[in-house]
C-alpha cells in the first residue's frame, strides 16, 4: 500500500503561549496569552487601554502566523518554544516576546 502523506501541518505549535512587551508610553506592559490548537490562534492582547480578543490566525507550517484583533493585528514567528512578534497598538507597533507554558 502507498505511504499516507499528511496533508494538514504539524501541530508542535499547539499549546499554551504567553508573552509581554515592556511598557510604552502611557500604554504599560502588553501582555499577550495565546492558545494554539490545530494551528489556529486564540487568546487575548492586554494592556492598560483594554483587552482584545484574538479573532483570528492559523499558523503556517515554518512558524509564521498573522492575528487579527479590533482594528489592529500582529505578525508572529512561533519556534519550537518561544515567540517573538510585533502588536499593533494605540502606542504604536510593540515588540513581543514569548514562550510556551504548557
């Protein structure tokens, strides 16, 4: 019989992520909680101005994600347990930097 090829990405990105970006302005700590699973991105962007929901995202097979949240967005590079990204903000674009939890 032929080899099954898997046609849906690795999901060693599923999990739990968490990260912060230091205090800007009058915007404080941007803390960022994300739930992976099946490569599609949940979670919320918090900072002193409020709390965003993650609308969506699905992560590409090399890492890369884009999020959508409000009327801003992200880029991500997840890699196998940390994260790095920049958040659209009312204070500008914040550097993000996280790692997986669980």
């Amino acid at each position: 019989a032929p080899a099954r090829r898997h046609t849906r990405p690795e999901k060693k990105y599923d999990g739990t992520w968490s990260g912060t970006s230091p205090t800007k302005g009058d915007c404080g700590v941007l803390n960022v909680a994300m739930t992976v699973k099946d490569n599609r991105v949940t979670g919320t962007v918090k900072g002193a101005k409020g709390t965003a929901s993650i609308e969506s995202g699905t992560v590409a097979s090399d890492g890369s994600v884009k999020i959508k949240y409000q009327t801003s967005g992200a880029t991500i590079k997840f890699s196998a347990d940390t994260f790095t990204g920049q958040f659209a903000t009312l204070c500008g674009m914040r550097e993000t930097t996280g790692n997986k939890v669980k």
